[in-house]
C-alpha cells in the first residue's frame, strides 16, 4: 500500500486508514466485538499503518476496544485519537448530546484517560475533535505541544476547524493534520480549506470516504436506520444527502456509480475511496469497518484514478445527486 506524509509534518502513513467510529456502541448500528476486532488486525495484515478513534465514539467503548485489538501491533502503527468533546450528562440521547470543551483541565485529563483506555502510553497523533468557540484556540495549542514534550503525544491537530480557525492555531502551534469529512458527495473542504492546508504544509484526514455508508451500494430508496445508529435523522453534517425526500435520487446516482466502478474492474467503494485519496491535499482516506469482509475490499481503493473519471463522477453527482455538498458552500 502506498505511503503518504501528512503535509510537512515528517509523519507517513499509508494513504488508507482504518476509521474507529464504527466500534463505539450506540452510534453505527449493532456489531460483533470479536468481527471488529479481526476486521481492525486485518487491516494491519492488509498494509494499513494509520488506525483512528475518539473517545466519545461509544463514550470510551470505542477506545478500549480498538486498544485491545491493536495490542500486538502496537509499536507498528500510527495511533490516533481524539478529545475535547464530551456529552451531556442528564441526557437519555448521549450520541447527539455532545459539545466542545478545549478547556486546559478537560484535556490533560482527557489524553489521560485516552491512554488508559487505549492501553499505551503514548498516542501518535492527538486531535481536538470539533472548535470550541468560548475560547482563544492557543489553549489548547498549549496543552498539545506540553503533552507532546511530555511524551504522551507525538503529534498533534485538529479536526472540522475551518482555514480561519487553523491560521489561528498556527500562531501558537505547528498542526499536523486536519481531519475532515470529505467524498464524491460532500466537495465543501476543496474551496478554502484544501488550499489552506496545502499552502501550510498540513495534511488532511478524510472521513466519511464512502459518504458515511451511502457509497457502499447496499442502501436502498426507502433505507431505515435503526435507533442506536446516528444517521437516524436524516442529516449529515449539515447536508441533506440521504434525508427521505433526496436519498432515492441520490440512490439512483449511486447506481450509475456502481456501473462506473465495474467498467473499471472495481468495486464502488473502491471507486469512492479512490475518489477521496485522488485529490492532492488528501494524506488518508479513513474507511470504517465492522467486519474483515469490508477490509478485504476498501484496501482496494488505493489505486490511480484517473482525472477525466475523477470529473466524470463529478459531474454526475453534481448533475443527478440531490443534498450534497458543492464546493464553495459553508461547512457544517
């Protein structure tokens, strides 16, 4: 599997990482401890070198399992994980109920508590999850780069921060990375915070690579989730993708995507994750998975697509998909 460094950073990775969410309870429908465990240990077998996680994926559940089944690879890979969200407590809905705080004493205990779960002793790159607004970001700039000359981080950015957000945090730290969510049905990040990072020697994370399920093929025009599974509501992440009244269309697109794939020897998540890796900002397509059967296919998304596919996709989307996210419009 082909290599990637995040920006400037000195930090390589392979270009597919293994997404963590999955294995938090409660928040990606039902799944077998022992089949996440071997899906995350195939991954490794498989090439992957990046495993990613957070500690409200399953309020700490997500942690400690994806700890577990790493253990012997450890040392091997590049381990990431993320704080400065907690939920509320006094709320039956825990997996919605979740806000930022990027306070000095929430995130020391935080990457603390990220440790004991993960069962190590140092994380290799710790991000803040989401901005927090009620306060400068040089706070938790501080506490990244002391935990870092602590030895309990070796490197260190952010997640969902905007280009202003980021210029912020570069005048008191030196951000990795940027974890994004970004496929062919969401482009918002290509307009400013591409080529933000791109000019400042940052790399990027792409989530949700296979637009959060959407882009696996096995939804239908009237697909229901179940009540532990987040995408319940219809939203995501400020898109309308696969609300009730746009996922027939965009199920129609997918469709057509499928048969693209095929006249390419790939799969569709293949060609999604393709997609994803195929823009030069990218570092790491995440793809989470509960099953080793989903590995053996989304390692197959690395591979060199080609420019005039990449806008023959786009075009598609743009043209037929109904709820995506265009480039130029606000984030989430």
């Amino acid at each position: 599997m082909r290599t990637r460094e995040f920006g400037k950073s000195g930090l390589t990775t392979s270009v597919i990482g293994f997404g963590g969410w999955p294995m938090g309870r409660g928040q990606y429908g039902s799944f077998d401890d022992d089949q996440a465990s071997a899906a995350a240990k195939l991954a490794y077998d498989s090439g992957v070198t990046l495993f990613d996680t957070a500690a409200v994926y399953g309020w700490g559940y997500g942690e400690e399992l994806l700890g577990k089944a790493i253990k012997d690879f450890r040392k091997k890979i590049v381990l990431v994980t993320k704080g400065g969200r907690k939920w509320l407590e006094g709320n039956a809905d825990r997996s919605r109920a979740t806000v930022s705080d990027s306070s000095p004493e929430y995130l020391n205990h935080g990457i603390e508590e990220s440790l004991r779960r993960l069962q190590t002793d140092y994380i290799d790159l710790y991000l803040i999850h989401w901005p927090d607004p009620s306060r400068p970001y040089s706070v938790p700039m501080q506490v990244l780069e002391e935990a870092r000359r602590a030895g309990k981080i070796r490197y260190y950015g952010v997640s969902n921060f905007n280009s202003e957000m980021m210029a912020d945090c570069l005048e008191h730290g030196r951000i990795a990375c940027n974890q994004v969510g970004y496929h062919a049905f969401d482009r918002r990040p290509e307009a400013k915070t591409f080529p933000f990072v791109r000019k400042n020697g940052i790399g990027i994370m792409a989530y949700g690579s296979m637009a959060h399920g959407l882009l696996t093929g096995t939804w239908k025009a009237d697909h229901k989730f179940g009540d532990d599974d987040w995408r319940r509501g219809g939203k995501n992440f400020g898109l309308t993708t696969w609300a009730p009244e746009n996922l027939p269309k965009n199920v129609a697109v997918v469709e057509k995507l499928r048969k693209i794939a095929a006249d390419q020897g790939k799969t569709l998540p293949q060609l999604a994750i393709a997609w994803v890796l195929g823009h030069p900002a990218v570092t790491v397509a995440l793809c989470g998975a509960k099953q080793p059967e989903e590995v053996k296919e989304d390692v197959g998304g690395d591979w060199d697509m080609p420019v005039a596919l990449r806008e023959q996709i786009n075009s598609l989307v743009l043209a037929e998909g109904s709820g995506a996210g265009k480039v130029g419009d606000p984030g989430p």
